[in-house]
C-alpha cells in the first residue's frame, strides 16, 4: 500500500479531481491531439507562444488519475515559460518518472509529486502522455501523436 | 464416437481447492499476497499435466511431422494427428480433417477471410458482423471489404449488450455472402443464441463463422449441433499453450476453398510449371506447424475432459452469479454487460475512477484483472466509455478470489474518496 501511496499522492488526485486550465483555448493557439492506444487515454493540448514564451496552455481530454493530474500540473509548471525552458522541464520530467534521475529534483517544484511512477512502469506512459502531446505541439504538424 | 469420460453432475462434486493444487502458478504471490488471477479472458494458466507434456516431447519424441521414415517423426506424427482426433471429439466434428491448426483464433478468421471470403465476396456484396466483435473478426472482414469492394454491415446490439436479432435478421440481405459472429462477447460475457443465428443465414444459405475463443472454455461446443460452416478458437485460453488455435470448417466447403499459404505440406506434386495442392487439412497447414503446441492442447483437452465441460460450466456459472450479485451491490459500479445468458467476463466501471487505476491498485493487492478496451472498441464508443475493467473467470476461481475482488475495488474506492 505505501507504494500505491506514493504513486497516488493527494497532489495527483487532486488535480485529478479538479485539472487546472481545463478546457479549449481560442485561436490562433497551436494545438495537438494525444492518444494513449494501450488504455485508450486522450487528450489535447492548446498553447499561445508568443516571443518564444508559452503565455497560456490548456488541456482536454479523458484519461486515468495519472495522465489527468499531469496534463493539468504540466499547464501549471509551462505557463510562463519560455520555449527552451519548458522543453527543459519536460526533459527533467520524463527523467524523473522514468527513473533516469540523479535523485534531486527540487527544481522540478510540485512535479516531483510523480517519482512514485518509476515504480510502476506500465503507468509512465499515462505520466508523459500530456507532455509529449506538448512536444508535438511546439513542433508544429498534424498528425495526434500516439505513445505506441 | 467414443464416449466421453465419466463426468460430475453438479459443482457440488468439483473440488476446485484440488484442481488449483494442478496449476503451479497460482501458488505464488504477487506484491506480497496471493495471485488472485482473473484475467482468464486474455488468458489462461496451464495446468502441470500440460506444462509436463511439453517438457516431455521435447525430451522423447521431437521431430519433424510428416514423410519422415525414422520413429521420432513417425511418433511425432501420430501425436499430432492424434490431437487432431481429439479436437474431432471435443467439438464433435463429422470427421478429422474438418480440424486445421492454426496460431490461434486470429489467425483461423484470418484464414477463412483470405480464402473462402476471397473466393465468394465481391463487389457491392455485403459481409454481416456484429456491434460486439473483437478486433480480431472486425479487421480481416475490414480488410477484405476493402480488397473487394464490399461492404461491412453491422448489427446492432441493445444497451444490455444483447443482439437485436429482429435488426440482425433485416441486414441479412440479398447480397450478404458471409456472416461471422461471436459465439460469447469478450467484455461482455454475452453468451449469443448462435444456434438461431446460424439458422437465420442458413435459410438464406449465407455461410457462418463463430468466434469460439471466449466459448470454448466454459461450454459444451457441438458444431455439428450448431450447423456452423466454421468455428475458430484458440488453445492458450484452454489451459494450452499459446499459438496454437483451431479453425473447424465443413468438408465440403474447405475442399472447394483455395489454400491459405503456399510451402510444405500443403502440396501433393510440385513442379516449376504445375503444383498440385494437397486435401484438406494440409492444404491449410503450409510449413512446420506448432508440434509441440498439439501436444499441449491434446493435454489440456483431456484435462477438461476429466473435469467435465459441464461440470466446469455449472461452477463457473455459480461464480459468476456470485459475483455478479456482489458487484451489484457495491454503491458506484456500473456493470457494462447484463444480457440474460453470460458465462466467462465480467466489465464494469467505477465512479470517478478510471479503469486502469483501478487495474494499478488491484495488482497491488496481487489481483490481476484487465483494463482497457478488451480489442473491442466500437463496443466502448456504443457504451460511451473509453474502457472498462473487466474480470475473468476459470474452472480454478473459487467465490475467495470474488471476495478479494470486492475487497480490492472497496480499497480503490476509499483511495480514490
């Protein structure tokens, strides 16, 4: 049980319960579509970059306590950022949730809720399904991006 | 045909405490507690008997089936064909070379897709499935609709998850060439008349498949009784092995479908001008097939033999009912799925969880259910969920591995509060 508490801190089922910056963002935002084809997990992520800084981030989408809870504290965490900082913190997440982490991660703020992940692989990809979705989206294109 | 072993007339006979001292995989634990495994519909555990065959013919018998004059293949040979006999009985097919081996169910639909739909479904003509399919006998009809021209009509089920059978029986048309339906949903568990169904295509004369894979295990399957022109399933969830899978099909129809692959074994004279191809079941079973795989289905077979399909039946319809009635009764669940005949799965949601959190939190109390959308998506859009959770029984479940459960998704529910 104290792992199962560790992946589901009361942060994530929080944010599960309520996502923050839920919802669409009006154009011209750049959006992406996300799809997790193993649990069947969607979500798109909406964002106004404005000189280089993501000035407003929004997500949709139906998905578990983990991907929903990401998406959500991923908005949080980017809002403000500038592009390279972001790519950063995404850099730094996926390390984190993967396991691949040296171990401090102070400057990853509220996100460091999700090291409890490592310790359920088949669930990383409901970790970093919002944050590749955002990747996709600073990139450009049109194609939903699948974790698959 | 020979008769069938003595069997138990009721669960009350079945010591299922015995049978699962048979399976060694159900006596570990997993995260600290007791394997409760009830994810029977994706697949089943095996029991020693099966395990120790394998071991054995690797040990004793192994060789190459077919033409060889030394005793290894001759006694390789005579295991397979013997399995082959076996099948026969088991399904009560007319005769021995209506049983072809095949990887698995997928691959049996595949098969007749590839063959007897490419022979008899052309342009403007239709192929009728249903809303409750697995991927596996969506997508070869999918695939040939769109290779030919033609179309794939689906009937509708209602919001139990039961066949209309008055829309079924309106989409069964002048130009339906092929019907193919599920024998038992696999989410749903919805056990579909299929005696009435075959019936129905018949008196149009449309050939039909049924997809055994979720009814193999739990009933009495008598496709002679049914009229069925084809039957598939697989032996992994059968307490076989994994990729080894029957399609059974009437005599008289695989004589006149062309083969599935070209290679060995399918042939009776080949040269770079002519080749002559063999009788069935060869000409269906191009190359070294899964020997080994045979042999651990034969066993499995005589293993459920000696239990009784209808004794296993009666138990695992028991629990079933046990936990459909505790299910039920937790505020919160919603069942996906309450058709009136059901054997074998179990879905249902939970409020405010999603299925594979749910999933998550069971491993860790060691029980293994499955998440998702079982293969059959178009079934989760008509419910409107993006997946269920979905329990699965066998013979060796007991009412303690339903009791766990409902302990499990009571945990889930005061995590999730």
């Amino acid at each position: 049980m104290s792992d199962l508490r560790e992946l589901y801190q009361e942060t994530i089922l929080g944010h599960y319960k309520k996502p923050r910056n839920f919802g669409k963002l009006p154009p011209p935002s750049r959006h992406r579509e996300g799809y997790n084809p193993l649990c069947g997990d969607k979500v798109t992520v909406y964002m106004h970059v404005k000189d280089d800084v993501v000035t407003d981030i929004r997500f949709e989408g139906s998905g578990c306590a983990i991907s929903t809870a990401s998406a959500s504290m991923m908005t949080e965490a980017l809002k403000g950022k500038t592009v390279a900082e972001a790519e950063e913190i995404f850099k730094r997440f996926h390390e984190l949730v993967t396991g691949k982490e040296a171990g401090d991660n102070d400057n990853l703020g509220k996100l460091a809720v999700f090291a409890g992940v490592r310790e359920f692989p088949a669930r990383v990809k409901c970790a970093t399904l919002a944050w590749h979705t955002f990747h996709a989206a600073l990139e450009g294109g049109e194609q939903p991006v699948s974790t698959e | 045909m020979p008769p069938r072993p003595a069997e138990i007339g009721s669960s009350a006979g079945f010591d299922v405490q015995r049978i699962r001292a048979d399976f060694p995989i159900l006596q570990q634990k997993i995260h600290g507690k007791p394997l409760v495994y009830l994810d029977n519909a994706a697949s089943t555990q095996k029991p020693r008997s099966v395990i120790d065959t394998l071991v054995r013919y690797y040990e004793e018998d192994n060789a190459n089936i077919h033409r060889g004059v030394h005793l290894l293949s001759e006694r390789a040979t005579e295991t397979y064909e013997a399995t082959r006999r076996r099948v026969q009985r088991f399904i009560n097919a007319r005769e021995s070379r209506e049983v072809i081996f095949v990887r698995g169910t997928t691959e049996a639909i595949n098969l007749v897709a590839a063959t007897f739909g490419r022979q008899n479904v052309g342009a403007g003509d239709d192929v009728l499935i249903t809303h409750m399919e697995h991927h596996s006998n969506i997508v070869p009809w999918q695939m040939l609709c769109e290779e030919n021209g033609a179309k794939l009509r689906v009937a509708p089920i209602t919001d139990a998850g039961e066949l209309r059978l008055d829309e079924f029986e309106k989409l069964l048309g002048p130009r339906t060439r092929f019907v193919s339906v599920t024998h038992v949903s696999n989410t749903l568990g919805t056990v579909n008349p299929v005696k009435h169904i075959v019936d129905m295509a018949h008196r149009r004369k449309i050939p039909i498949l049924l997809d055994g894979a979720q009814a193999i295990p739990h009933i009495r399957v008598d496709v002679q009784g049914l009229d069925c022109d084809f039957y598939a399933f697989s032996g992994h969830k059968l307490y076989g092995p994994t990729g080894i899978g029957v399609l059974y099909g009437k005599a008289e129809l695989l004589e006149r479908m062309p083969p599935y692959q070209g290679g060995g074994d399918m042939i009776s004279s080949v040269t770079f001008e002519k080749t002559t191809y063999n009788v069935p079941p060869y000409k269906f079973e191009a190359g070294t097939p899964n020997i080994a795989g045979t042999v651990g289905l034969d066993t499995a077979i005589q293993y459920i033999e000696n239990l009784g399909m209808d004794a296993i039946a009666a138990h695992e319809q028991d629990l079933l009912a046990y936990a459909t009635e505790r299910l039920s009764a937790i505020d919160g669940v919603t069942l996906i799925g309450t058709a009136k005949e059901r054997s074998g799965a179990i879905s249902f949601i939970l409020d405010g969880v999603h299925p594979h959190d749910i999933g998550t939190v069971l491993d860790q109390e060691g029980i293994a259910i499955r998440t998702g959308h079982h293969c059959t998506q178009p079934l989760m859009d008509r419910f409107g969920v993006p997946a269920t959770a979905r329990a699965a029984l066998a013979l060796y479940n007991t009412r303690e591995d339903i009791d766990a459960l409902i302990a499990g998704i009571l945990k889930v529910q005061e995590m999730f509060r």
